[in-house]
C-alpha cells in the first residue's frame, strides 16, 4: 500500500504473545490449544492493522505526514493494548527504535533481520509462529510484517 505524500516507508513488524494453557497437557490437546491461538493473534493483529493503516492514511490525508509520524509514535500504542485481550498481547517492533518500548528482544531482533533479508531478496515477507515452553504454560509467538509505501 501506498502511502503518498513523500511519506517514508516503514518496515513495522507486529508481534503477538499468547499465553496457553498449561504445558503438562497432552500434545494433542496442546496442538489444538496452539491452533486456537494462533487463530486468535492472526484475527487481533489484522484488525490492530486495518484500523491502524486506516487512521495513519486519514490523519496522513489531514495534516500530512507531522499528523501521520504522531499516529505511529502515539496512537499505535493505544490500538495496540485496545487490541490485545483474551491472551493476546500486540506490540510492534522494529530494527530502527526510537521509543524504546518497541526495541526488539533477541527473539524478535533474529525474526525482523531474517524478514528484512527475505523482503530484500523476494520482495515479501512472511509471518512467523513460535511455540516455547515459559514457566508451567506455553507461549504462542506470532510476527507478521506490517509494510507500506517505499522509503525515501
């Protein structure tokens, strides 16, 4: 999508954490669990995208790109904690930080620099689904990548 203007790209990746249920169960079970959560960050991240993508071009249209830099350094932090809920957690990411509550961790860093070489490579990037065992419970790590315009 395109953003117009002379607005720069972005390469902002979102990263879903949902919580599951506790790790002792049997794989079967743990399998569907999995499913349902992913199923569950799928739907909160495209709904976090389309009302994010919706008010960037809106405010983009507005007040031009001033009004559209405050609807990522502001507005996207609160439709993410609108979003996230029923264990989903949403937050974006990105390998160039200014606010240091989106610095990736070293799990997410590896993810963004591999989605970064594939867009680079392909031209597209995937999402990627992470399942790990944290304390007594398993966690669903999902990341897709929320791309627009080109970079000036």
């Amino acid at each position: 999508m395109s953003i117009g203007n002379g607005f720069g790209a972005l390469l902002t990746l979102l990263i879903t954490a949902v919580a599951m249920a506790a790790a002792g169960q049997q794989l079967a079970a743990g399998q569907e669990e999995v499913s349902r959560a992913v199923e569950r960050a799928k739907a909160a991240s495209t709904a976090f995208t389309q009302e994010l993508l919706k008010t960037l071009l809106a405010e983009l249209k507005a007040g031009g790109p001033q009004r559209a830099v405050a609807v990522c350094s502001v507005k996207a932090a609160e439709l993410a904690r609108a979003h996230s809920g029923e264990g989903v957690e949403l937050r974006r990411v990105t390998l160039k930080t200014r606010n240091p509550e989106n610095r990736p961790d070293p799990f997410e860093e590896r993810q963004l620099q591999a989605m970064a070489a594939q867009l680079e490579k392909t031209g597209q990037s995937k999402e990627v689904t992470e399942v790990f065992e944290e304390g007594h419970r398993l966690t669903v790590r999902y990341m897709r990548p929320i791309l627009w315009g080109k970079c000036v």
